[in-house]
C-alpha cells in the first residue's frame, strides 16, 4: 500500500534524491520546500512551495494541503536546512541564529504539527538530516555543528518521547555530500571519496520501511561515496 511521504528542502540536490526515491517504491511524495519551485517533480510528486518552516501557520497550512491530498501521513524526512562556514573571530553571531533556524526549528516545528498524524499511521517514520561534523565541529564549523547537534538531540528525545507508539525516530550523519555546490567551494577535494545523494536516499528509504521497525533513537553515519 502507497505511503503519505513529506520530504522537506525537497527541492534541492539531496531532497530531490530522497523525492525520486520514494516515488520509485510507489509512495505518495510530498515535497515541501522554502524556494517558490523546484526542478522537474518525480512522477506523482506534489510541490508545495515558498513555505517558512519556521512558521507554524505557514507549516499548517502545507501540511493541510498534504492532507486533503493523501489523507494522511506515514513518513516525514527533514532534509531542509543549510550551511555556513565561518569563524567566531570576524564572523557574525546573526549566522548562529540562522543555522538554528534553518537546521534545527524547521525539523522541531513541522514534526510537531505533523505528530497527531505520524501517530496514527501503523507506519510512522521520521528521518532527520544531522551532520558527521556535528560530531566533532572543526575551524569554521562552529554554527552549522552546534545546529545539526541540535537535531541530534532532538532525535534521541522525541525517539524516546514516542516509545510506545509505531512511530520512530532517527537521524543519518553524512560527511561530505557530493553536489555541485559543494564542488564548486572545494574544487580541490578528492570528489569520489564524497558520499552520493543516492546513496544516502537509499539508507533514509531503509529507515522507512518496514525492516527497520525495531531501530528508533539511532544517529547513523554515512561516509562512503556509494
């Protein structure tokens, strides 16, 4: 039976992957996504554009319209965030603020609002986005690690908050994603050691399903190029 899947910052390089993912499995793919459009939709996608996920009320309103869509919600990936590298010394405490905002509030909000149904699917899952750098931030990583800790943390608590319920929580640590964005700011990098969008879908689609039912709370690293 075709699942209700909501894919977050679904409109770029790594949402576009996980969209593509589970539209091929045969799901009902949502993708929601701060930019007023996005590339060309997988087959049977809906696109809900220019959406804060910042603000609870913009959120509702997307997530109503997944709704009278698909009639509910089985699966929510937040992959929407971004990135800043920057120093303390000479750099901005506004970028802080940014990076919690983009990584870290806009997972916590539409899972909250998205909870009452998740919870009522035999199926929940949520999939977050945290970072392997997050781990251990190094120079210029200060901001954009202490947000994807955040999501981390987030993780862990809410996987416990819903022990009890079918739904489950879980987050997938990437190094280095390989995207033209990042090639472009590191052309110098050894790009096959980087790991591949698909391959990350590919794990996020296994946390998805069915196998994977027992695996809640896990922060899972995925560092090979794939």
């Amino acid at each position: 039976m075709a699942r209700s899947v909501i894919v977050t910052g679904g409109f770029g390089i790594l949402g576009q992957a996980v969209a593509e993912r589970f539209a091929a499995l045969g799901d009902q793919v949502a993708r929601i996504d701060f930019a007023p459009a996005g590339r060309t939709a997988p087959s049977g996608a809906f696109d809900i554009g220019g959406v804060d996920l910042t603000d609870a009320a913009a959120t509702k309103t997307a997530l109503d319209k997944v709704l009278a869509r698909a009639g509910g919600i089985d699966v929510l990936v937040n992959v929407a965030g971004g990135f800043t590298w920057e120093t303390l010394e000479g750099g901005a405490i506004a970028s802080w603020s940014r990076m919690q905002s983009m990584n870290l509030i806009t997972a916590a909000t539409i899972t909250q609002l998205a909870l009452p149904e998740l919870k009522k699917s035999a199926v929940g899952r949520i999939i977050n986005i945290g970072a392997g750098a997050a781990i251990k931030a190094g120079m210029g990583m200060g901001a954009y690690a202490a947000s994807k800790s955040g999501v981390h943390r987030l993780t862990e608590a809410l996987a416990e908050e819903l022990t009890g319920t079918s739904v489950t929580v879980n987050a997938i640590l990437p190094s280095i994603i390989d995207t033209p964005a990042n090639r472009a700011d590191m052309p110098d990098a050894d790009f096959s050691q980087w790991v591949q969008p698909t391959a990350i879908a590919d794990v996020i689609a296994f946390l998805a399903s069915g196998e994977a039912c027992s695996i809640s709370g896990a922060l899972i690293p995925v560092t090979r190029g794939g």
